[in-house]
C-alpha cells in the first residue's frame, strides 16, 4: 500500500473512531458522588439529584443510597461506615439530632467561609442552629418539620390553647374525644418530652450542653402532663405502643378529635381520609402554660460532607446545589418537605401544599432543639426508657430520676 493510500486509510479510520466515540456518554469519566439519605418515596430528592448533575455540566453525578426508613437504622449504618472511614460517602442526609455526634467524631467537614455564608443565607435561625455545633456549621440546611396540633373543626369550636384544657375538652367529647400522641419507647417519647419541657421553659441540658439541668419546676410541670394525659379517658388505649404513624392511622379513621403531629398527616388524610380531611384544622401545639407559646422539637434533614470523601470539593459543590431554592419548593411540592429558606413560605406552590404555612413558620421560629451532644443518642434512650409507660410516671419521684438517668448518659454509663 502506497504511503498516501496509508495515509488516507489512517484518516477515514480515525474519523469513524470519532463518530462512534461521539455516540458514547457524554462524559466518561465524570466522578460519581453518592448521596445516602433516607429513602425519600415521591422522588423529589432524585429529580434533585438529577438537576444538580445536569447544572454541573459534567462536573458530577449524583448517585442516591437509600438508608432504612427507621431513623435509628440510618444512624446505626452510617456509623459504622464513617468510623471506618469509608471514602464512598460524599454527601450524607443527617437528621438534625446527628449534627454533634458527626462533627465531634470527625466524620463530617465543617462548612466554612463563602460556602457557609450561603448556607446560611435567609435560612430559618432554628434551621441554621440545628446544623451548627459550638459555633461551626457542619451542614447545609436541607428540609425541616415540626409538630402541629390537628384537630376536628366540626367537633372544637376553637382550638384548646393548652394541654390541660385539652385534655379537659377531649374527656367531655366521650367516644369521640380521643388524643392521639407518641407514647412508644423510642424517640418520638423524647421529643413529646422535650416539647412539653422547653414549654414549661425547661431544658435538659445546661448551657454547656455537658451537664443536666431538668429544672425541678419546668420537669415536674412536662411530667404531670404526660401523666395525666395517659390516665385520662381522653388517652389511645394504645398510647404505650403509639407512633407517629400509628397516631396518623387513628385519626384518619374519625374517632380522635386531636393530634399532635407532623405535617405529613394533611396530605395523607386528603388522600386516605377525605371525609376526615373535609374538618381536619391545624393550630399550634398546645402551651403547658396559659399565655406562654409552645415550643416545640425540631426536625428535619441536613446536607453535610463526609469526611473521607474522594471529592470533597465537588461534593460540597453538589451540596449547594440540592439544598437550593428550587430544590427545596421541589422537596416541598412533591414530597411534603417543610422548606428551611424563610422566603419559600411565602411561595404560592409551597402554599398550596402547606395551607397551613404560617402557623408552620410561626412554630419553627421558636422551635426548640434536642440535647445538643455526641451522646445524644444515650441522652434519648435515658428519657423514653425513664418515661415509658406514660401512665406510670410519678411527677414527684420521676425528676430525680430522669436526672440520675441522663446525668448516667453523659458519663456513658450504660442504660441497661
């Protein structure tokens, strides 16, 4: 073969190589960050993930990992990985509660300078504390929830602006009257304590966060509610064993006229319930004293970056981009999220979805924290297991013994 027929050969060959290298992925080498969060059902968080990836222009991929629905399940799996300092962790959706434990073990990156400022950006104050620890940000606020109470307008006239008299309200509705709450052994016994303590103007820690505080006053006042709900008639016969879920379910189906609990149950009683939903209202959570608003448990999820990332830079990136604006009424619009941007409670889409956005907004505001400390964890099982069953607690006794009990947690003790 001639040299210009080689040559010429040499050409088309490469041409066709081109062709068929123009017909493959776009980007080939386009590093894969993966995203473990809890498995988020309506798809808002992959469209997110999707959009991000598209904006990056090739930069990234996002890759969802979905983690059990049980919250203490998604803790227990991301532990074990980030103590072993898995580099397959890139982005972690962290419970709000997980924020100290994280940054204290090192497992997290702090957010810092232009990136943190943005995070911060016209977020909600409560939104932003439950990603900080002493003083740093170790996420980007994502979504955020907290309790309501519901009620049944065509049974209450005006919603019971406290727990007293709404227990009082729901005994002399009979059959019809019941309350459904959280009263399991698990962290929804925490939070219905937490709750009712921050309003009583309680707390469980002392500012330094290392120490007990449980005021008696504040603790007494929490604990006779709890008591007395759970001996009153207007108490689930189920109140030991009832969850979030299972408060939902009995209300859906007509017998109960109230409800503390997230904002999940709206959308479900539309769909599941709607000759419930027809008189379901919302108002906020009960105050333990007259004339003092309630404060109540935050909730939610935060974007932080783990440490061992093969590609922190561009997880961070990443990040930014899923806990945008547009991402956020996303979350809100397709998986009932509550947004932590202030300004998106204003949005007519989020509005539509939360008809209830101001007094949601309004609670957050001054919505409470839980214990800020890496023995969270211990901290909460000390609660449930000191509190559980709510119709035994002795208000008098039950303060010196949830001091002993969480004053055992901080010294990591043991519970059992």
């Amino acid at each position: 073969m001639s040299n210009t027929r080689l040559v010429t050969a040499i050409t088309l060959l490469g041409g066709m190589l081109s062709v068929l290298l123009g017909c493959a992925e776009p980007y080939p080498k386009t590093p894969r960050l993966r995203w473990y969060v809890f498995d988020e059902p309506s798809g808002a968080f992959q469209q997110a993930a999707q959009s991000c990836a598209e904006r990056s222009r090739g930069r990234y991929a996002i890759e969802l990992v979905p983690l059990p629905t049980d919250a203490d399940q998604q803790r227990e799996q991301l532990v074990r990985r980030l103590a072993a300092e898995d580099p397959d962790i890139d982005i972690i959706g962290m419970d709000v509660i997980w924020t100290a434990e994280f940054a204290a073990a090192g497992w997290v990156l702090p957010w810092r300078g232009e990136a943190a400022r943005k995070a911060r950006a016209d977020r909600l104050d409560s939104a932003i504390e439950s990603a900080s620890y002493e003083k740093q940000l170790w996420a980007a606020p994502f979504t955020t929830n907290t309790q309501l109470l519901w009620y049944r307008g065509d049974r209450v006239d005006t919603p019971p602006p406290t727990w007293n008299e709404m227990i009082r309200h729901a005994e002399a509705l009979g059959a019809h009257g019941t309350i459904q709450t959280q009263g399991e052994r698990y962290e929804g016994l925490t939070v219905f304590f937490v709750s009712l303590l921050a309003s009583a103007g309680g707390s469980v820690l002392a500012a330094d966060g290392q120490t007990v505080s449980l005021q008696e006053a504040p603790t007494r006042r929490a604990l006779e509610v709890m008591q007395r709900l759970a001996n009153s008639t207007a108490a689930d016969p189920t109140l030991a064993t009832a969850r979030e879920d299972h408060a939902r379910l009995a209300f859906e189906r007509g017998n109960s006229s109230f409800m503390v609990n997230y904002t999940f149950v709206w959308p479900s009683a539309r769909a599941n319930a709607p000759q419930v939903a027809r008189h379901m209202d919302w108002a906020r959570w009960p105050a333990v004293i007259a004339g003092k608003p309630s404060r109540v448990t935050l909730g939610g999820i935060n974007l932080g970056i783990g440490a061992h990332s093969r590609h922190p830079e561009m997880a961070f990136e990443a990040a930014a981009c899923l806990v945008s604006d547009s991402n956020q009424r996303l979350a809100a619009a397709l998986g009932g999220l509550p947004p932590t941007i202030t300004a998106l409670y204003d949005d007519a889409q989020v509005r539509a979805t939360f008809p209830f956005a101001d007094v949601l907004r309004e609670t957050l505001r001054d919505a409470v924290q839980r214990p800020k400390t890496p023995l969270y964890a211990d901290v909460s099982l000390a609660i449930s297991h000191t509190l559980h069953p709510l119709r035994d607690i002795d208000p008098q006794r039950d303060v010196a013994r949830l001091r002993d009990a969480v004053g055992r947690a901080l010294r990591s003790e043991g519970l059992l």
